[in-house]
C-alpha cells in the first residue's frame, strides 16, 4: 500500500541538521519495513522547492509576526 508522505518529512530528511531530520527517517524506515510504499505528489514537490528555496531567515518564525 501506498503511503503519502506531508511535505515536512521529505523537507526535514533535506535538513540533516534539523531536530526531527532523524525522526523522519526513522519514520520512512518503520514504514518500508511493514510494507508500505511512501511516496509523494507534484503538490509535495512544490511545496519542497517554495521552502527550499527560501533564504533561511525567511523559512523561521519570528514572534514579531
């Protein structure tokens, strides 16, 4: 069975150094080893590339906002 993967974990397994880059890949691994298929959509890939490819001060929360 296929499973859709949200957006964030394909953006965190991009982040190594992000607190859950290591939770997500956990997650991914669990998955495959009970048969299922992760997989994505062209959505996913657009909301990749709309964070990826921001400078890092604009991908961060600020209070002020």
């Amino acid at each position: 069975m296929k499973v859709l993967l949200d957006s964030n974990i394909i953006l965190r397994l991009f982040q190594p150094d992000h607190s859950h880059s290591t939770i997500a890949e956990s997650a991914i691994m669990k998955l495959e080893q009970l048969g299922f298929s992760p997989c994505f959509i062209p959505q996913n890939i657009y909301e990749f590339w709309v964070v990826a490819s921001k400078t890092q001060n604009r991908n961060s929360c600020s209070e002020a906002e």
